[in-house]
C-alpha cells in the first residue's frame, strides 16, 4: 500500500515523525508536507502564483516541502513526485481537529478531503496538546504512536470503511485505551476579534477563538471531558441534502419570479 | 433584516455590485470584502498574524476592507463592523462554484460557510463566465441582478428554508428562466500541475484544473450543458454520518489492538 504521508505543521513537528513510523508498519510511505506551519488554511489552493517543492532529509528520512498549503500538498504529490497513493495520511496535528467548525477550517483536515474529493481515502490524527514538546513527552508520544498504529493496522486488516471519505482520529491529552465514534459537536470556538494598535497608533486586529461549552456526545466532550481517543467518519457526498421539500418550494418560488430575462 | 454581503473577488469585482443593489430590496446592507483577490482559500482563517481593516467609498457605496480571507471578513464583520447579520450573501463571483470540490475550495462558498457554522443562513452566487467584462454585458447583468433579486426576495417572502445552512446559486453563461435545484457533482476539475523554469533555471510549478466531463443530473451538467440556474441546498450537520456499521466495526478492531496505555 502507498501511502502518503502529509501535515498543516511542517517538517519540524514530532507528530509528522510518528505517523512517518506508525504508517511504515503497513506500507510504503512517502512523506510531503507544506515547508511552513499551515494552520487554519482549509482546503486552499494555491492558484494565483506558483509553487516550489524541495527536498529535504531529516534524521535519515527523505522529505518533500512544498511553499503551499495541505491542499497543494496533495496536487504536488500526485503529479510530481510520487502518483496516486491509496490512502493520505495526515497529523499528528499539534491540538485537536474536533467539531464541524474546526474541521473545515483545518490544514490537516484540508489535505485528507482534498485528498478524499479525487477518491482517496484519507486519515486524519490530532492530538489534544498545546505544544509540541506535549507531543515529545516520552509517555505520550508512546501512547500516540501505540494509538495511531493501532488505527492503521485495523485499517489494513479490515480495509478501509466502504462509503467513507475520511476518517477524524483525535487523541485526548490524557493515556487511555477507550475508543469511540464520535458525532462532530457544530462548533468548537466562537469567533473572536481584539483590537490592538500598533507602534504608529494604528489599529490591527486579532482573530481568536474562546471555547464553547462542549455538548455531551460530540467528539468535544469525548476527548476533552471524557479523556477518550474519538474516531468521526466524514462522507463528503452526504454534505449535500437535495430532497428537501423547503428547497423545492423556494426553487419553485424563484421561478415564479423569473420573468423572460430578456423582459428584464 | 441586517444582511453582510461579501465575495472573494475583492472590491472592484462587478458582481460585488450587483449583489449589493439587489440585496438592498430586502434588507439592510453592510459590505465587507477581503482588500485583494481571495480565490481558492476555502475556508481559511488567518490566525498567525493581525488583520487590518480599512474604510473606502466606491461609486457613494461605503465598503469596508479586511486584509484576509473571506472567512475572516465573517469574524471582522461580527465583531468589528457590524454585529451579527441576519444572513450572508456572498459573490457575485466571477466564474461558477459548481461540485463539492470547487465548493470546499472556494472562498466565496467559504464565507458563507464559516458563517453557517455561526448559525447564520448564507448564498452564494455564482456566475460561469470567465473575465469580469462578461458580467458587465448590459444585458448579462440585467440577467444575473434579476435572477439574484428574484432568489433573494423569495427567500424574503418565504423564509430561508429549515434545515439548511447556505444555498449555492450559480448562473449559466447563457439567460434564461429556468432554474432547478442540482445535486453537485463530486469533481468539477482533475487536478493538474505543469513545470516550469524561472530565468535562474529553477523549477516552479503551476496548480491548476482540467475540467472533468459532467454527470447528467449534476450541478455541473444543468449550469454549463443545459444553460439553467441551479440551486444546491448545503447541510452541515449531515457531512458525517455517524451510524455506519463498518466504522463500529472498525473502532472495534482499533479497541482490540489498543492495549493498556502503559503497558506500550
């Protein structure tokens, strides 16, 4: 099995190292990641200038950097510098992906659904920490690595889940052995702006986000007040839901409203 | 009703206009727009530097300008500009949103989301031409006001429809009267990258999209076959299906293999 193995952090984050090694456990990785940390950029691509890519060797292990984002990352990989792989890799991210709102906004997330939009399955792993050196603590890192192998090599006995895109991993600050499936809480932080000026007496502004209360049952609550590993199954094709009476009763209206476009 | 109209074109963008006069026939509009091009950023928010945000007058409209993405445009305008509008237009955007792919990619798509997540209903419009001229063809844009004052007033007379986060509009090359809703297709573009050299003689590489041929019944086919205006209804929540077997099933195997944390 090829599998690619890619990041929103760059090639210094110790989670890239230990999802490198756990993945090498069921096949042959290729590893590609963005050459500066991308946090927060989504599904973006790169399309009004051009990219680079280089390579890099790190502790005796070959990198690819690509000057993009996750998104790029996949695009670069297929086409220059290793094919179509069978499944996409991405983490262990340095803090959760947990919730509709920060999956969507996330690197790490972005590189598997683009990644999952061409038909490639992909994994995403995150963890609950705040640092890296979090990641770095040998018991930790133990237990993430023992967690994330033990995710791969189901995957690999068992085959990935049919009508699946993606699968959301997400591993509490705390060791456990406990596992669920966890439906995505809607929304993780709520959005935040401070003012501040600068030197000159001009404003800037900061975007932050203050947590919000997690709901029993979603994959906030699981991981950060359970203290569980959440896995949540993202089907893209199910985001879009096209029987719905409302919407036709609405179409139906907009046509009424449509004259000949040539009546103006 | 307090409505935030945004796109992902920037300021200048003729669609901008177009859906700023139309709006004003149903409600109360603010306009904030990222200050230069944004295209492709998804759902990107920019969290690791500040954003500035100006004031400008364009043709007696006032705008306001925030250096980042569409995304931030929803945090900036909620927390800075305006308070929390009743719902988000977001476009006219100069060339279509049509697939999942495209739709997850897009920042016109990813302001309206961002604000989904936020609880506030969104549109988006689309036009699939290719240059802003073609917007700016009388008889075009008589077309494209009309068919997004239709939508919108629709939506005025009748409610946005419950159970769905944002509608996305895209309007054919071509007038017409006719409008439908359309399930997206999965892929709009395979993805495609092309070397290059620079006058140094180092490689560089463009991303870009080769159009993929469009499935009867898909947004693609009725926007650009059939030369009709369709409407996708988005649900968030129903993006992850939780209740599929054969992810049970594997968090089961993952729970097998997981021992004791400590035991390694």
């Amino acid at each position: 099995m090829k599998l690619l193995v890619t990041n929103d952090d760059g090639p210094f984050s110790p989670g890239l190292r230990i999802l490198a090694d756990a993945a090498k456990s069921i096949g042959e990785v290729v590893i590609v990641v963005p050459e500066t940390p991308k946090s927060a950029t989504g599904l973006g691509l790169t399309l009004h200038k051009p990219v680079r890519v280089n390579k890099l060797t790190l502790e005796g292990e070959q990198l690819y950097l690509v000057s993009g984002t996750p998104s790029d990352v996949i695009y670069i990989a297929m086409n220059v510098v290793a094919g179509r792989p069978d499944m996409v890799l991405s983490g262990v991210n340095i803090g959760d992906n947990l919730s509709i709102q920060v999956m969507l906004t996330s690197g790490t997330l972005g590189a598997v659904l683009q990644a999952a939009i061409e038909g490639i399955p992909g994994i995403a792993f995150s963890a609950a920490v705040d640092e890296p050196s979090e990641l770095e603590e040998p018991e930790y890192k133990r237990f993430v690595y023992n967690a994330v192998k033990a995710v791969l090599q189901a995957v690999a006995a068992h085959g990935f889940p049919e009508g699946v895109d993606v699968l959301n991993v997400n591993f509490p600050p705390v060791l456990t052995d406990q596992v669920v499936i966890a439906a995505p809480a809607r929304n993780r932080f709520s959005p935040s702006v401070v003012k501040r000026k600068d030197p000159q007496g001009r404003p800037y502004y900061w975007l932050y986000g203050l947590p919000v209360e997690a709901e029993k049952g979603t994959d906030v609550h699981v991981v950060l007040e359970e203290g569980k590993i959440a896995i949540t199954p993202i089907t893209l094709s199910s985001l879009i839901e096209v029987k719905n009476h409302r919407v036709a009763k609405l179409v139906e209206e907009v046509a009424k409203r449509l004259g000949s476009p040539r009546g103006g």
